[in-house]
C-alpha cells in the first residue's frame, strides 16, 4: 500500500512537460533523545521524496540548524534542554518558520502546538499510518507553495 501512494504521488507531482521527479523534502528531526531521532529517522528512510538534512539535539540546535540549512519541514519534540520546541518557533518567528510537525510523548501540548500554528502533532510512539497521513498533508502543503531556500550558485 504505501509503495503505491508513494508511486501515486510521485506521478501527482511530476512535472508533465519534462517528466522531472518531485523535489526533495529538506527535512529537520529535532529531538533531544538520540533513540527517538534514529526512530523517526528509520521511518522516514523509505519515503524517496524526504531528504534529512540535520538531526539536532536541542532547541538551540534547532534554532540554528533552521536558519542555516533552511528545511521545508521540521519534526520537533516539545520538551527539550535549553530551549523547548515552542521556544523555537518563538525565536524564529511564525513569517521565517518552515512547516513544522510538533512529536511528543504528552498529550497535553496539543492545543499549544495548534496555536503554533503546527502542521500536525503527533504522539512517540508514532504509527507508520499515522506517520503517512502526517507526511501526505505536508506534500500537500509544501508542494502547493514555492521552495522557502534558495539553491548556492554554482563555484
């Protein structure tokens, strides 16, 4: 089943005139847990349009990692060292904020990250099904609107 929703989107976003591949999800897993990084990153190995491109460890990474590598998407956890997930989307300001899917093990931070505006919320243990409608509603999205980072001019 998921290899053919994964197809299906693929033909739903390939460009019909030049038969050119989706563009890559830059994707953040912000988590201040290895073990909960590396799950998230395992489930996310299988998906051909995501691309992780940092994996930081607190939200001072986070905050960092966001204004260098200009993700599309961030999985963050909520309760982290330094600055929590809700501390990073404050710092960087909901204009500069990617798409962002707030992972916890507490039900009780859903109505915050609905205030913040989160894509999705989603609880640890998270279920591939779920984890699929979550990344089916941030294709959507990101897919609909224009690249938020701009590629480096060749050298």
């Amino acid at each position: 089943m998921m290899a053919a929703n994964q197809t299906q989107f693929e033909t739903m976003t390939t460009t019909a005139t030049t038969g050119t591949a989706p563009r890559k999800i830059r994707t953040l897993i912000v988590d201040d847990q290895l073990i909960q990084r590396e799950v998230l990153r395992r489930m996310l190995r299988s998906e051909t349009d995501i691309e992780i491109i940092g994996t930081p460890a607190n939200g001072r990474e986070a905050v960092a990692s966001i204004n260098e590598l200009q993700p599309d998407l961030v999985f963050m956890d909520v309760q982290m060292p330094e600055l929590d997930g809700f501390g990073v989307v404050s710092e960087i300001g909901p204009a500069r904020m990617p798409l962002f899917i707030i992972i916890t093990a507490n039900d009780q931070f859903a109505q915050r990250a609905s205030d913040a505006h989160a894509l999705d919320y989603l609880l640890k243990p998270c279920t591939r099904a779920r984890l699929q409608a979550t990344l089916q509603r941030a294709r959507e999205k990101i897919h609909a609107e224009p690249p938020t980072h701009t590629a480096c001019p060749p050298i």
